[in-house]
C-alpha cells in the first residue's frame, strides 16, 4: 500500500511539473495575431535606440492577454521586431491568459521579462504563477516555452520555492485523480 501511495504521490509530481511548465504555452492560440494595446498614464519612444517606455498604470492587452504594470519597457534590438524584450515592472507587475482549454492562468511578480526570439520568460521578485486552484511560488521563476522547461528558486535556506496542487484538478492518463495535494 505505501508503494502505491509513493508512486501516485512521483506521478502527482511529474504531473505537477508538466502542468506547471505547459502554463504559457497553451495560451489561446490566436492571442499572438491580434493586436497588441498599450494603455499607460505617459508614453516616451527612443527612436535611435528602438526603446518604448510606458510608465503609470501601464494596462497591456493582446487577446485574452492582460498585463498592469508601473513601467513597461519594450526594446527591439537592432530594430528587429523578431527579438523584442519586453519588462514589465510592479508592485507586483500582473499578468493574465485563458488557455485553449478554458483555463485561465495568472501570476504576478516585481519583475516580468519576456525576450521574444528565444521564447523565454522570466519571473523575479515574489514571483507566483497560478492555475486554477493550483500555484507556484519562489524568489524567481523561469519557463522557456518551446522547451516547455520550467524552473523555480527561491533566494537562501530560509526560503523555499511552494508548490499547491488541488488533486481534482490534475489527472493521470487514465483520468483518474491523483491523491497527494502540497509539495514544497
């Protein structure tokens, strides 16, 4: 019996890791053709440096995408569209997608960067992501979509990176529940 409890608790965890890293990447797929809008109280651009910088009550929306920031910066190398880097900064700064499968995800953080030709975003400063009942939290998280690899980590022994998974909301391959609900 206490084997059993081991293995549904490893496939709980195998389970928990893919559904921590496949968040951003089932994002509803038409959300990257739409538009992008940018609110914010000011908007300054640097033409020479290809820098666009929208400070106060930042709002972002592209999609189902939401993101609020204080200041977000956006930076095309090069003037190349394909390798812009987005910052956002907060307290925290936000953010928020439904997924193809009806599923929102949200999260928040001090710092969210996303660099978009290597498909990587970063997490920093109370960095929390959070689907459904289901969350992560650490000092810094980082997820490289197309890999789709997610990592967490949290700053010194005092601190640990939380994982919260809700057992109705994850399933195995049979369908089935899986049973254990926390892991740190």
């Amino acid at each position: 019996m206490k084997s059993k409890m081991k293995k549904n608790s490893l496939k709980l965890l195998l389970v928990s890791a893919l559904l921590a890293t496949s968040l951003p990447a089932l994002a509803l797929t038409g959300d990257s053709d739409k538009p992008v809008n940018i609110d914010s109280v000011n908007q300054s651009l640097d033409l020479q440096g290809n820098v666009a910088t929208f400070t106060g009550n930042v709002i972002v929306t592209q999609g189902s995408i939401k993101i609020t920031a204080d200041k977000v910066v956006v930076t095309r190398p090069g003037g190349d569209s394909k390798k812009t880097i987005v910052d956002a900064y907060g307290a925290p700064a936000t953010f928020y997608q439904m997924q193809d499968n009806g599923k929102p995800v949200q999260g928040h953080a001090s710092k969210l960067h996303y660099e978009l030709a290597n498909d990587f975003v970063e997490l920093t400063g109370n960095a929390f992501i959070q689907q459904l009942d289901s969350n992560i939290k650490g000092d810094r998280i980082t997820y490289l979509v197309k890999e789709q690899k997610m990592q967490a980590y949290s700053q010194g022994e005092s601190k640990r990176v939380t994982t919260v998974l809700v057992p109705s909301q994850l399933q195995d391959k049979n369908g089935s529940t899986a049973s254990p609900k926390k892991s740190n």
